[in-house]
C-alpha cells in the first residue's frame, strides 16, 4: 500500500480541526516513536490529542479520504510493537480522552474513555466498593485501551478472567469516519454477530474505540498472599496444577524465577522480604481473595499441606494491604529490572496449564542450545509464561537473525503443547513472523478479510498482525 506523505496542507487541516496545542508536528514526535518493545523506533508524522469521538471521526474521515494511516496509542507501555506508527503518519494519541464518564453502581457498570489508566480506574472503584479485576503488570501506566487492544490480563486472570470478559458495549469509530456502538449495556446479549468482542484485541486494526461500558463486581472483603519459594524450578510449576486440583482457585498464581527476583533487588534497588538463599531457584506467589476470612484461612492452609510435598524453603504469608503491596511491588517490578540489565525480547507464550512444566523445561532446553539467557516468570495459574530473552552479550547477527530459530522453536513448542504464541501481549509488530505456526493459512485468510471489511483501504494501524 501507498500512503500519503503528509504536507502543510494536512497540518493545517488539522491544526484547524483540534487546536495547534492539540498538534505535535515537531521534534517532540520522536517521544511517540517507540514502547517497550527492544529497542525499536518509528517516528510518526503528527501526534493528535482528540477529546471526541466526534473529532476522531473527522479525523479518520479525512486521512481515509487522503489514505493517511492512522496508529492509536495512549501509555505506549505495549511489549510486541503494536502501537508503534510503523509507516509514520498519524499517532492518535488518547491521553486527552482519560475520563471515567460514569460509575453505575446498581448495574455493577461504568463507562470510560480510553485513555484511562488502569490503576486510576482501580482506584476510583475502592470508593463504590467494586472491583475491576484485569490488572496488568504496568497497571500504574497502562491505558485502558490498550488493554482493549490486546485484551490484557494480568495476575487475577486465573480467577475472574481477561478484558474480553469485562467488557459489555463499545462505542467505536470506523476508518470511514462512522461512529457506533457495537451491543448493548447487557449481561446477556444473542443479538446478531458480536462485534464488540472481535474488536477486543484487535489491536487498532480495525476500528477505533472511544467509549467502553464495563462489568464491575463486588469487591472482595479480604485477601491473603502467600510467597513460596521453591528450590526446583519444575517443581514450582508442578505444584500449580496440584493447587488447583484440590478445589481452590486462587485469586492470583504466579511463577517468578529467582534470577528475575535478584535482577529486581540488584537493578532498582528493591528489598526482598524473603528467603534469596543459594539453595531457592524459584517462587510461586498464591492470592487467595474472598468475602469470608476462615475460608480463605482454610484454603491458606490447605495450601501448605500440599506444598509439604516439594522441596520448598521458608514460605511468607502477608495479611496486611501494606505487606502485600511490598510483595507485588517486586512481581511488578520485574520487567522494568530486566529493562535495565539488558534489551530484551519479551515472547508471551501460553499453554494449558498442566503443561506448564513441559513448556518451562522446554525453553531452558533452547536456551542451553542456542546459548543466551532468559528470565522467566508469569501468570501460571492460566500457564501464561512470560519468557524475557536477554540480549547482553550477542552479537547484532545473533539478536536479530539467529535468535529468530530459537523462537520460532519456543513457539512450535506451545504449540504442540495446545497452547499459542500470545497470551496478552498482542502479536503487533514483532510477532507477526510467526502467526503461521499458531494459525492455519484458512484461518489467517479469514482474518485478513474481516480486516479489509472493516478497514478497506489498509490506514488503520497498517501492516501489524499479519505478514
């Protein structure tokens, strides 16, 4: 596809549509040039800051006329590229249009613009007593939209699920300029195809959200968090299957390994308030939530007498908000460490949880083979392990070309295992090499035709997801 390079008649264009405080046509579109993906950099032409759908619609309309791309984007706290404007034009950026519109407490409802951040949402929900539950690790940065995007998930997942299943009705803008709501403010709704679900994680290639109203649930009177720590890798992720398998599910379940808990410690400078002795190679962190202390006591309990079947060391049980905040500081910590320590490639692989362990032992089988380091950690309890592969000393050959073998054998592997090759963090830029181990070319062929539907000349977040 041919874009259009953006002249003086365009910025004038917009500057007149939006306000030139609302235009970034200098220097300063180098800071939406990139996220935290590697170290990669595509400079956009314009950065805009709509407060509208209405304004969104003007300004689709004209760059679909003018076939201009267009790229959404708020935090840019994204890890596969997805949001980065890879054939310059427009950034859309949503950090104008971060109100909470509406908090329905009676429906358990509220309704939020995009740009919102995830843990500014959090927070204002602790006033109604409810409860949003996706929670990525980035909660602090992240938008709303781009959990939209990707459909993220984070710790709680395990329990209460991802984005998808939080998200009732969106009000959407097509790359024609056409504004509309795609279900209802509804529990249930049999209504037609669903398009609002097909628009979560999608990642901005087919329309652009303005609006979301969102499910909301009670929140939970109390909750407990244990770190157990493990001194057999294998082991930790054997024992998240056995965990669940005695009837508890646990609010959060996560899997860390010792050297991302160091790097934590090292790189920013963290307290660690548990055992980093020589011996421990790994960490389970269980959440157990509820509205009933002595069952959560019981399942704490529980939880203990299982684990007496592993070689673990000292476990630390944290009670209070304060505690537990320390404890999932570092968990949140991690990949900001890594960061630090090295440029990364971060792979989100997922599998069915009882193969969790063959998933793990597998990528320590191709890191050993092709001779570089990972950081592993992640959301066992949905067998979603975030693998961060290190670049330090390999050579620019080796990051960029060998390792590409490498990955592609990680993948094959979730794969055979009935798992895919993302988890939460979108297939966007850097994935999107790969998407034919995870998809048949049928199923790809479809995908690109529901893309051209919604998005017939090709501006919309172009030339992400699929080669």
């Amino acid at each position: 596809m041919k874009y259009t390079q953006i002249n003086k008649v365009h910025i004038d264009y917009f500057n007149n549509l939006l306000g030139r405080q609302n235009v970034i046509s200098c220097k300063k579109r180098s800071d939406y040039s990139m996220d935290h993906t590697e170290n990669l950099s595509y400079v956009p032409d314009l950065v805009l800051f709509p407060k509208s759908a209405k304004i969104i619609s003007k300004i689709l309309k004209f760059c679909n006329k003018h076939v201009i791309p267009v790229t959404a984007s708020a935090s840019l706290t994204g890890l596969s590229g997805g949001a980065l404007p890879l054939h310059g034009g427009i950034s859309l950026s949503f950090k104008k249009m971060n109100n909470i519109i509406e908090i329905d407490k009676e429906n358990f409802q509220a309704t939020v613009e995009p740009g919102v951040i995830n843990e500014d949402f959090q927070n204002k929900l602790l006033d109604y007593k409810l409860f949003y539950p996706p929670d990525p690790a980035s909660k602090g940065s992240c938008s709303l939209g781009g959990n939209f995007a990707l459909n993220a998930g984070g710790p709680k997942a395990v329990k209460y699920g991802v984005t998808s299943n939080f998200v009732l009705n969106l009000e959407i803008v097509l790359s024609d300029g056409t504004i509309m709501w795609t279900g209802a403010n509804t529990l249930k709704n049999s209504t037609g195809y669903n398009l609002t679900q097909i628009m979560i994680g999608s990642e901005g290639t087919l329309a652009v959200i303005t609006k979301a109203v969102l499910r909301l649930l009670p929140l939970p009177t109390f909750k407990s968090l244990l770190v157990i720590p493990f001194k057999n890798n294998s082991e930790a992720c054997q024992a998240v299957s056995k965990i669940m398998l005695h009837e508890i599910i646990p609010s959060a379940l996560e899997f860390i390994e010792k050297r991302a808990v160091m790097l934590v410690k090292e790189k920013l400078d963290i307290d660690i308030p548990f055992t980093t002795d020589n011996e421990i190679n790994s960490y389970l962190y269980v959440e157990i939530d509820g509205g009933n202390k002595k069952v959560i006591f019981e399942q704490i309990e529980k939880i203990f007498e299982i684990i007496q079947n592993f070689d673990c060391g000292e476990s630390v049980l944290a009670e209070t908000s304060s505690e537990q905040n320390k404890l999932w500081k570092i968990r949140r910590s991690i990949g900001h460490a890594v960061k630090k320590h090295s440029i990364y490639k971060e792979e989100d692989t997922v599998v069915p949880r009882a193969y969790l362990v063959k998933l793990y032992d597998g990528v320590k089988v191709i890191e050993k083979k092709y001779n570089f380091k990972t950081v592993c950690y992640g959301h066992a309890g949905d067998g979603n392990l975030h693998v961060n592969i290190l670049k330090e000393n390999l050579s620019d050959h080796e990051w960029n070309v060998v390792l590409n073998s490498a990955i592609k054998e990680i993948f094959q592997l979730c794969v055979k295992l009935k798992g895919t090759i993302s988890g939460e963090h979108g297939i966007g830029l850097v994935q999107k090499q790969f998407i034919n181990i995870a998809l048949s070319g049928e199923n790809i062929s479809l995908q690109k035709k529901i893309k051209a539907i919604f998005d017939p000349k090709n501006i919309l977040n172009p030339d992400k997801i699929f080669m």
